[in-house]
C-alpha cells in the first residue's frame, strides 16, 4: 500500500505540474497581482518550462517506480 500512495502522490504532483502552467490559473493566480516582478518572472516562458520539466520528471519517476514494483529484483545482479 505504501508503494501504490507513493506512485500516485508521484504521478499526481507529475501532472498538475506539468499542465497547472500553461493554464489560464496560472496566469489568474491572486498570488501574482501584487508583484509585478514576480508576475513577470512566473509568466514566463522559461519558468513554465522549468515547472512543466520538473512535472515531467515526476511522472518519469513515478513510472519507475511503478515498474520497479510490479517488476520486483529479478534481472539484478
């Protein structure tokens, strides 16, 4: 059981951030009104990127370690 929550907390985080920074609650975040610097910096191009590659690394991760679950230790040396 322990193993399953932590594929689907990976798999989850994974999506949310891979999607959350190309969508319109991203850029409407009340968080980001009071600062434009920090608005500027969140909506941009290259930090969507970043955020969407750390999702992507979260859903890799997750996918490993799915695989090493259902797989198990056979074909270790």
């Amino acid at each position: 059981m322990p193993t399953f929550l932590s594929v689907l907390s990976a798999f989850l985080v994974g999506v949310v951030l891979a999607i959350a920074p190309w969508t319109t609650l991203w850029e409407t975040n009340y968080l980001l009104h009071p600062n434009s610097l920090f608005r500027a910096v969140a909506l941009h191009v290259f930090t969507r990127g970043a955020v969407t590659g750390l999702g992507l690394s979260n859903l890799v991760l997750a996918f490993q370690e799915a695989h090493q679950y259902l797989v198990g230790p056979r074909g270790r040396l």
